[in-house]
C-alpha cells in the first residue's frame, strides 16, 4: 500500500519519478497485473495511477487526495498530445436540483485544484507500453472558471426543466453531459418534460476534449488550441 503523499512537493515529485514510465514497468513496480485490454477493465489505468501515487478517496465524495484537496486526472493523449477523448469528472444530479448553485456544485470542487497526468494511449501501442508524461497542477484562471460555470447553470437548467432528453453531446462549451452507465438497464430517476418522474440513462459531466487540449497548450506550449 502506497502512503498518501504528505505535501504538494512530495506528490510531484513522485509524479516526476514515473515520467518516461511504461504502465507495465509501473505495474511491476506495485506487484500488479496488467489486464489484457481496458474493455473489461476500462479505468484500470487511473486506479494504477491512483495506486501508485497514494491516492486516499477510493469512491468517497471527496478529491482524490483530500488532504491536499487535489484531484488527479489521467489524460490519455497521442503522439502529438491530442487528448483522445474527454474527460469524466463526475455523476450528474437528475432530480432535486432546483436552486443548486455551481461553487456548491460536485463539479465545481472536483476542478478547484487537479493533477493532470497525460500518458501516451494511442489505440495501437498495447496496454503495457503506454506511457506515462509530465504531470501538471492546474487550477482554473477566471475565463475557465466562467465557461465552466456557464456550462454547468445552462446543462443544470436544462435537467430541472425536464429538458434531460435534449441535452446531446454538443450541448455546452467546455463541458458536456453523456450518459453514464454500465448498460442500458441501468437507469435512474429524472424529470420528465411535464414535470412528471421518469426513468432514464444515468449522466455524468465530462470536460470536452477542445478544453483539455487548451490546458495541455497552455502547460506545454504544444500548437494552439482554443476551447
């Protein structure tokens, strides 16, 4: 088991120590197995990560090192650090949403401090020998803060509307609401267009790929990309 790291400084650092490291070396080094493919095991690579890095949250409502109040991400990107897809941040509220405000919000506290570590996942290099990068601490700047926030108010609107059901993928700038769910059986309660109750897919919020690919510009001055 993996201590939690005591500081920012030591949290970095071990960070730093596995840039350059395939997730089969990491694996070995935590005495773990490394599945076939992600299909039946798709966030096996944050839980490595997560491992490895002290991470103390598990499932808890709380960031990933609640005593650092800092949030880790995984980011797999390309050869030309392209992320490759978005990014889930968390479950989405479907009923009793009615006067939430976003600093209140899951969403909002999620992304106060986040550990961004990219790892190169291109679909053809095999699950061992992909590798890890730089990771970086972000906090959003006050035009992130407000696009996200916009995001948030119109999507939140939108659910307490009855409006779940027009909401797709483009709906939102920086962030998007998709369905979440292990199948389609999997459904939860929401309200209907009449304000009535229904069943549905559960949602979860998720950064778009275009955002995550203005952070890691912005960190590593790759060519310009604008959210």
């Amino acid at each position: 088991m993996f201590t939690p790291p005591a500081s920012l400084e030591e949290l970095l650092a071990r960070c730093q120590a596995l840039a350059g490291l395939t997730l089969g070396q990491i694996a070995a080094q935590a005495q773990l197995h490394v599945p076939a493919n992600l299909k039946k095991d798709k966030g096996w690579v944050g839980q490595l990560l997560e491992h490895v890095l002290g991470a103390s949250a598990g499932s808890k409502a709380e960031p990933d090192f609640p005593q650092l109040g800092v949030e880790l991400k995984t980011l797999p990107i390309d050869r030309n650090g392209k992320p490759l897809e978005s990014t889930y941040v968390c479950v989405a509220p479907l009923t009793g949403v009615a006067g939430q405000q976003w600093h209140e919000s899951w969403v909002c506290k999620k992304l106060q401090k986040v550990l961004w570590l990219p790892v190169l996942a291109e679909r053809q290099i095999p699950l061992p020998d992909r590798m890890a990068g730089s990771a970086f601490l972000w906090q959003p700047d006050p035009r992130q803060q407000q696009a996200l926030q916009q995001d948030w108010e119109e999507l939140m609107e939108l659910i307490s509307l009855g409006g779940i059901h027009n909401i797709k993928g483009a709906t939102g700038k920086v962030l998007q609401l998709r369905p979440k769910a292990a199948n389609s059986k999997a459904l939860t309660d929401a309200i209907g267009a009449d304000g009535e109750p229904i069943r549905t897919l559960p949602r979860g919020f998720y950064l778009k790929a275009s955002f995550t690919a203005s952070l890691l510009q912005q960190q590593f001055a790759l060519p310009l990309s604008e959210f």
